[in-house]
C-alpha cells in the first residue's frame, strides 16, 4: 500500500494545548526531519459475512540519518471507521514502531502524526475491484528526428497489488506525425498511435519527423479494469536540440583581482553541433558578450557584500548545421537555440 509523508516547519508542544489540564511537560514527539513510514496489514480487508473488519497499521518514526526512533508519541486517525485507540496516543517501541488497529467496514486513509510529520495510507476493502493508476516517464522527453525514446510505463499501481496489472495501452498524438510507422508492431495508426502491450510496461521507439506528440497511458487490470486517469506527457522531437551551458563553479575572490571564467565544459547534444557564442553578464552591470571564446576575465572593483554577485553564462548553438554562423549577429545563426547557467561570485 503507498505511505505519503508530509512535514511542516513548525510545531506546537502536545502539552500546549493540555496547559487547563496542568501538564508540566510534553510528550516525546517526532522532529521536523524525521520521517514516518507506514504499513497497513492486510492491506485489504475481506469481510465475508461481517460488516466490519481489522487492519493492523504500523508507523515507524525514523530520524534524517534512518534510524528508528523509540519512545515517540504518534496519533492515529481515520477518514473511514474507527481506531482502536480511541485516536488517543501511541508510542514507538524500540524498533521506532507504533501499532494501532484500524476497525472499518469501507474504503479507509489512515493518517500518523507525530509532531510535525504525518503520513498515510490508504486500506481497502476486498471483494470489490479497485481501479489501477497509470504513471509513466519518458526518457528523453526531448529527441532528435531518428533518436531512440523510451516509454516507461513501470511506476503505474494497482490497489490489489501490481502483479494484477495485465496491459499497458498508449496513445500518442502528434501535430507532424510521421507518414510512415516506425515500429514497434504492437504500435497501430498513424495518428494517433495506439500501441498496445499486455505485460510489457515499457518500450522504445524512433521519430522520422520534427513534432509534438502528446502521449498518454491508460492501464487495465487483470479483470480488464481501466484506471480512471489517463495520464499525459509530452514529448518533443526537434531537428536541433538545445544546448547544454556549464559556466563551471561558484567563485570566491578579492577587490581588483583578474579572474577567469570558462564556459568551455558546455556542449551541444546534436550530432555536428557546437558553440559559436559565449555570453557573459557579470553581476556588477558590466559584461563580454561574443568575445570569440569560450573563456574571458573579468575585475571587480567593489565588494559583492552581503549578496555576491550573479554571473550568467549564455551560450548559442551552430543550429541544425546546415547553414553558415556568424557570432556577430544574435542569433548567430537562423535557427540557433540557446541556453543559460548562472554562477556566484563572491568578492571581498
């Protein structure tokens, strides 16, 4: 079942909101970096003839290194049925867990919360079958034409567990689809594209053409139950891909010292691309833009004080190659794409 953690920067002592009661002290709880992980067993609940059934949930406060924590007071608390505990209080044993029982005959999310840090999740109840989510990732979300794109449908769940997940189907509509299918042959359609996969969550395809393709997954279980999301993406294939800016690393230095900066670790993705222009500002109001280098220098004469200064490097790409640049001209070329790093300069 999934736990979702939660944290705020603040919190006010249990004995706070007791002061009437004449507590002098407040319970142990957990701290703003530490995390609660969650178990619900079972995670569904069969009730047969029964209106109502257990669920065992467990919460183990750990602190921001991983260990367990014991000693730490967590309340439960349910959208659905009731605590055992009376959402009164529970504290973790040595293993940092903290158990409480959930009793309910409907679907239920069940919250921890210690201190600043909560977590839940959710409890179902068998014999009914739930709807699957889908999730996926594409990996790049940004291709050139003829580039391999992977499609990864893995991270999708379903209540009843993720074996139960029998088929993957992807839509993928484009605003310049290709006139001709690339694969693979469980793909159908020019536009949109339907590409249907029983238990395969993955796989990979190629582009022909510059385009938007908006893709979206809709998952079925095994009793040919569709999730109700169909989640969306999108992917972008482009003859010239952008470049990538490295201005290199923070820099600390001192009034009316020359210093160097090197741009020359950025790169352009394409195959033939490269860079024919690098721009630098430098914080101070002054800059070098097209200084027909990677590298230049730069002197400060006044302190950065309390806020160093923001040095940005722009750099441009050759395009898509096919056509002659001039560093001079902004861009530098047709169809030239650009990107931007930012460093800091400290100077005392």
């Amino acid at each position: 079942m999934r736990t979702r953690t939660s944290s705020v920067g603040f919190w006010l002592p249990v004995c706070a909101a007791l002061l009437l009661a004449g507590c002098d002290h407040a319970d142990p709880v957990a701290e703003a970096d530490n995390t609660i992980e969650m178990d619900a067993s079972p995670g569904v609940i069969n009730l047969g003839s029964k209106p109502e059934g257990k669920s065992t949930i467990t919460a183990t406060v750990k602190n921001d290194k991983g260990v367990p924590k014991a000693g730490v007071t967590v309340r439960f608390k349910t959208t659905a049925g009731r605590m055992e505990s009376g959402n009164g209080s529970v504290e973790t044993d040595a293993a940092g867990e903290a158990r409480d029982v959930l009793i309910t005959g409907a679907d239920a999310t069940v919250t921890a919360k210690s201190g600043p840090v909560s977590a839940d999740i959710d409890v179902f109840i068998g014999g009914v079958n739930h709807a699957p989510t889908a999730n996926f990732t594409i990996n790049p979300a940004t291709q050139i034409p003829g580039g391999l794109v992977t499609f990864d449908g893995s991270s999708s769940t379903d209540p009843e567990g993720n074996a139960t997940l029998a088929t993957w189907i992807w839509t993928l509509t484009s605003d310049n689809p290709d006139s001709a299918p690339t694969g693979p042959a469980e793909c159908t359609g020019t536009n949109p594209i339907i590409c249907t996969f029983p238990t395969q969550s993955s796989f990979t395809k190629t582009f022909t053409n510059s385009q938007s393709v908006a893709v979206a997954l809709q998952v079925e279980d095994d009793q040919g139950l569709a999730s109700s999301n169909a989640n969306t993406r999108t992917l972008t294939i482009t003859g010239n891909l952008p470049p990538i800016a490295n201005a290199g690393g923070n820099i600390l230095t001192t009034v009316n010292t020359q210093v160097t900066f090197d741009g020359s670790l950025s790169s352009d993705p394409n195959p033939g691309g490269a860079i024919v222009r690098w721009d630098w500002t430098f914080g101070d109001g002054n800059s070098s833009l097209n200084n027909g280098g990677a590298t230049t220098t730069h002197t400060y004469t006044a302190a950065s004080g309390a806020t160093p200064y923001q040095v940005t490097l722009t750099v441009w790409d050759n395009g898509d190659g096919t056509v002659v640049c001039n560093p001079a001209n902004t861009p530098p070329c047709p169809n030239s794409k650009t990107a931007s790093a930012t460093i800091t300069v400290t100077v005392n």
